[in-house]
C-alpha cells in the first residue's frame, strides 16, 4: 500500500470546524481551534474559518515542501512499520490511503474512505501515521465482527488503547524520545495490554482480555 499526501483547503476547513472543538476522545478544544475562537468568537462561520486557515499556512509553510518532506520521512520506515504491523495484526492493508495536512492538531480518520490527517505541525510525520495506520490495521482484523458485537464505545476503547504496542514493536521507528501516549482514560487497559503483550504476544488473545476488561468496566 502506499500513503498520498496532499493538501486540501476543504478538508482543512471540515476537519478544524468539526475536530477543532473536541473529539471522541477528548473534549477539549485544540490549541488551533483556540486561537481561531480568540480571533473569530466562538461561533466562527465556515468564511472566517477558511480565512484563518490560509493566513496560517501563508504564514507558517511551505504546503509543497512540507508534503515531499513528509514522503521522505516515511518511505524510511514504511516497510518495516509494515513488516511489524502485519506480524502483530497477521493481516495487511491492500489499498492506497490519503494522508490530509491540516493545521489542525487533531487528526481524525475515516476508515471507508481511506484517508487520515497530519498536523502540519508535525516536521516528522511518522508518529501519526503509524497510529493512525494502526486503527486501520485494527479495523482489518477485527472491526467487521467487533465493531457492533462490543458497541463503539468499547470498540473505541480497545483501538485506542492498542496502539500502546507500537512502543514495544515499533520503538526503533519514532524519531529520537518520542512514543506514542494515548489518552489519559486509556492508561490503565494501555498498562495491562503492554503486560499481556509481554505475557503472550497474540493480537486474538489481547483482544479477547480487552473486550472483557471494557465490558467488566462498562458494566461498573
């Protein structure tokens, strides 16, 4: 599979008018959409949004070196993050996706189309991909039966949560002290997938703990 990275002024706008705000995991506003509510109010129209987002990208990048700089930076480790992905789910991606620029510091995904955003903050891409990748590796092995078997929430959860094993079996590959974090909620199912991990490395066997640790929560 390969990644295309493009700008594009619309998607930009959608994706700091609708994740700007909060998200499903967070219910905090970016510090982009922050500085858009400073200038604009709290009730930016779509116009002023679009004007915001282009005085910042005038202002702050070069879109067309940013892009190709991004395409180097991840033709480096694609295919070991592939080698390690494919290991751990024991499926692949057999498709093209779409990786979006914003100015946004949220980077939201959709899995049926096949594309994800990068903050364009970001000098070194890799960190976002390889999670974003990840979801869509979960999503290949496991969304079409556990998706509605275990509900969105718990489902969001358990994705979430996984990509805790990118510091385990792809550590080599993020730039120098980074890891990925997850979110504050997701502390305690990250800590005990890293020990199950280390106890038997088996994405099935993972999900199944997983799916019985979110449902015991949910439950409480």
């Amino acid at each position: 599979m390969k990644i295309n990275f493009r700008y594009d002024a619309e998607k930009d706008t959608w994706c700091l008018k609708t994740k700007g705000p909060s998200s499903n995991n967070s219910a905090k506003p970016t510090k982009t959409y922050l500085q858009l509510t400073k200038k604009h109010g709290p009730h930016p129209s779509d116009a002023q949004i679009a004007s915001f987002i282009k005085q910042e990208i005038e202002t702050n990048y070069d879109i067309d070196s940013v892009l190709q700089s991004w395409d180097s930076h991840w033709k480096t480790i694609e295919h070991a993050y592939h080698h390690a992905a494919e290991r751990v789910f024991r499926t692949s991606i057999n498709r093209d996706l779409t990786g979006y620029a914003t100015v946004n510091t949220r980077c939201p995904y959709n899995l049926k189309e096949g594309w994800f955003f990068i903050a364009l903050s970001q000098a070194n891409p890799s960190p976002i991909i390889m999670h974003e990748l990840w979801h869509f590796y979960t999503w290949e092995q496991f969304g079409a039966t556990e998706h509605d078997r275990i509900g969105a929430r718990n489902y969001n959860t358990i994705k979430e949560s996984l990509t805790v094993l990118l510091n385990i079996e792809c550590a080599n590959l993020f730039p120098h002290d980074q890891k990925d974090l997850g979110y504050p909620q997701h502390l305690e199912l990250r800590k005990r997938i890293t020990e199950w991990w280390h106890t038997k490395p088996d994405i099935q066997y993972i999900w199944e703990r997983a799916s019985r640790f979110t449902e015991a929560s949910t439950e409480v």
